[in-house]
C-alpha cells in the first residue's frame, strides 16, 4: 500500500564558485560542493589557475581535495575558426591512477556545437554529444561508452519569456534510468529558482534547485518508492495545477499592478520633467525674441528669409499640424513653436543651417516635448516674395532657402 505522503529528503546538495582574475593572462577559480545523502555525507574543494598563453591557447593547472583528491594539467587551443581541442592529465591522491583525457568541439552551424570526449584510465570511455541553443530554446544529447557502463541523455530547454522556462531531460544506461519535467523563473538580476519533477528507477521525486551568482543548492524530496499510476500522475499533475493557479490569479495580476503602478509613477515623473523642460524653453524664447524681431524685421525690409512658422516635436502630430490651421490640446502638448528661435538663427545674408548629426533639441529655445518618439522639424518662409515649405528629422542637416522648397 502507497502511503501519499511519506516524504523524505533523501539528499541535498549545495555547490559555489567564484572566478578571481589576478592579471591579464592569469585567473584563479575556487570551488566547492556538499552532498548529504540520507546518513552520510561528501564535499570536494576545487582550485584552477588558468595561465592564458596566446589568444588561442591556455593552460590550467587544478587541483581537488575529497573524497576524489587529485591534481591536474589541462591544455586548450583554437585548431581552427570553428574548431577547438582539449588535452589533459589527472593523477589521483587517492590510489595513484592516472587518467589521460582528449576532447575536440567543432561548430556544426550558426547555434549547433558537436564534441567528441576520449578518456583512458581506470574508467576509460569515449562520449559524443552536441549542443544547439538560440534565443528561445537549446538541446543538448550525448550518447557515452565506457568499459563498465555505457549511458545516453539529453534535454530540452524552452524559454517562455526573459524570467521563465521549461525543461525536460532523460538518462537511460547501465546505471540510470530516469525521465524529468520542470521549470524554473528568475526571481531577481542574479537568482533562479527551479522545480523539476523526476521518475526512475530510484522512485518518484521532486528537486527543487536555487542559483544564485555561480551558488547553487539542490534539495530532492524523494515522494515514493512505488511506482503506482495514480500517485506518479498525482505527483506531477497537483503542483504543476497550483503553479499554474498561483500563476493565473496571485503572481501575475500582482505583477501587472505593480508595472502599472511604475508606469503611472514614470508617467508623472515625466510630465513633470516636460513640464519644466517647455517653461525652460520658452523663457529662453523670451530672452531670444528681440533680436530674433529685429532680425525678422530687417530680412523683411530687404526681401530676405523671414521664417514664418516653424514647429518641432512628434514626428506624427507635426504632420498633422501642418494639415489644420488650429492646434488641439492634444497635439500642443507634443509639439513646440520654435519660430523665434529659427529667425534668431538666419545670418544677415539672409541663410539659415543646421548641420547633420545634432540633435534639435539641443538648441536654445527648443525642448524635447516626446522624449523617445521620432521627432520632426517644419519650417515655413518667405524668401524675395514667395513661399516655400521644408522639412527635417530631428538629426537631418537643414539649410534654407532652397528652390525646391518653394510651395
């Protein structure tokens, strides 16, 4: 009989690393990890010195202290563009046994990387695998023969958005067999926090993992030894059922309340920015305007360039403006009458340039009314009599008159 709720946490483990560059060409890691599996307990420390010797080779010396102590070298080298090489060599504290090991990786395409891995020692296999991963999904297989064990896995990862995925992996072999279901969210800039659903032949478990910053600590929760269809179906179906509830209705109703809120705050935030931003700008129109008249006055007496109207703001509602001889509420809060600046800036020979690659907003008497929206320059004059009319993205280079403006 199934007891439903005998659960044991069977074993636990936790891992840490953290990567210290000490020059341009060397960097020191130092690792560990714990495992605690029912009664008895494992943990290894781990030091690499990676020694960069070119741009396309390194060397690093490592050594571990453990239950597996050892010491070891490892090369690597760039063969080729697509094409890289492992060489190394381990020998055990422990019993003296030395392993050689060679591997080689090639890029089979833009995403997809194949590797071969050879060993030799007392656990002498060779291993095929690959990798392909793009911005939504990577896979990964590798098929492994040894001369005690032989083994195959893969898995599959699909991300659903920037903050969550799915997983789903398998191992079949001489000693696993086990299938496993899941998925995982990240909480903050540096945590991850995933629960994965396994059945094998150790029983039915749930795993649940933390990463954060290269730590990282696994809990399994052993379910069942049994293997009854009721209990495994129930197993899988009750927490992926409240995941998806707590989902639906807690965590992401409490997540657009609170982007709608930061919208709202930024939102006022800037109008208050804008605001102080077009008082700026007109005071500074004020300080412009009598000689930008007595300029205006003079071009006219001369027949020169006299601008007429000119607006600046929403590349949208600029256009529309252009259309109507009267300016909504709406339209005025995007767009600005820069007129008197533009006649301040027409030189006595009757020219008026704005050089390509400066912003518009930048020039005195004029503001940013869209901050992030394309903006539009429109200008109108009157240049020996007759009318012209042109146009210029806030960056475009400006110069006027020109004949092929007139209207």
């Amino acid at each position: 009989m199934i007891q439903f709720f005998d659960f044991k946490i069977a074993r636990m483990g936790m891992s840490s690393e953290i990567e210290l560059p000490v020059s341009k060409q060397n960097t020191v890691t130092v690792g560990g990890n714990l495992v605690v599996n029912g009664t008895t307990g494992s943990g290894a420390a781990t030091a690499v010195l990676r020694h960069q010797l070119s741009s396309v080779s390194s060397i690093d010396f490592m050594a571990t202290a453990g239950l597996r102590s050892l010491i070891g070298v490892q090369t690597f080298r760039q063969i080729s563009p697509n094409s890289t090489a492992t060489s190394g060599i381990a020998l055990s504290l422990r019993d003296g046994s030395v392993n050689l090991s060679n591997g080689w990786s090639r890029q089979l395409s833009e995403d997809t990387v194949g590797n071969i891995q050879l060993v030799l020692g007392t656990e002498s296999n060779i291993s095929v695998g690959w990798h392909k991963k793009d911005e939504k999904r990577s896979a990964a297989g590798e098929i492994k023969f040894g001369t005690n064990s032989f083994g195959a896995s893969a898995h599959y990862t699909h991300r659903f958005s920037s903050k969550s995925h799915g997983r789903i992996a398998g191992r079949v072999g001489s000693t696993a067999l086990d299938f496993e279901i899941g998925g995982g969210r990240r909480i903050s800039e540096f945590s991850t926090v995933r629960m994965l659903y396994n059945i094998g032949i150790q029983g039915v478990t749930w795993k649940f993992e933390l990463n954060r910053a290269g730590q990282k600590l696994v809990i399994p929760v052993l379910l069942s030894t049994d293997f009854n269809a009721l209990f495994v179906t129930g197993a899988f179906a009750i927490p992926s059922t409240l995941y998806f509830l707590l989902q639906t209705y807690v965590v992401k109703p409490y997540y657009l309340r609170r982007e709608k809120q930061k919208t709202l705050e930024k939102m006022d935030s800037l109008s208050t920015q804008l605001t102080e931003a077009r008082q700026a700008a007109k005071k500074s129109q004020r300080l412009l305007e009598p000689v930008s008249n007595r300029k205006r006055n003079k071009q006219q007496e001369s027949d020169g360039l006299v601008i007429t109207e000119a607006l600046y703001g929403n590349h949208k509602k600029v256009k529309e403006s252009s259309q109507f001889s009267e300016i909504d509420d709406n339209v005025a809060s995007q767009v600005l009458d820069v007129t008197i600046p533009l006649n301040f800036l027409v030189t006595e020979a009757g020219q008026l340039k704005l050089h390509e690659g400066i912003k518009k907003s930048g020039i005195m008497g004029f503001y940013d009314p869209c901050p992030g929206d394309p903006k539009l320059l429109l200008v109108e004059y009157i240049f020996h009599g007759r009318q012209y009319k042109v146009m210029a993205d806030d960056y475009g280079a400006l110069s006027i008159p020109q004949d092929i403006h007139e209207i």
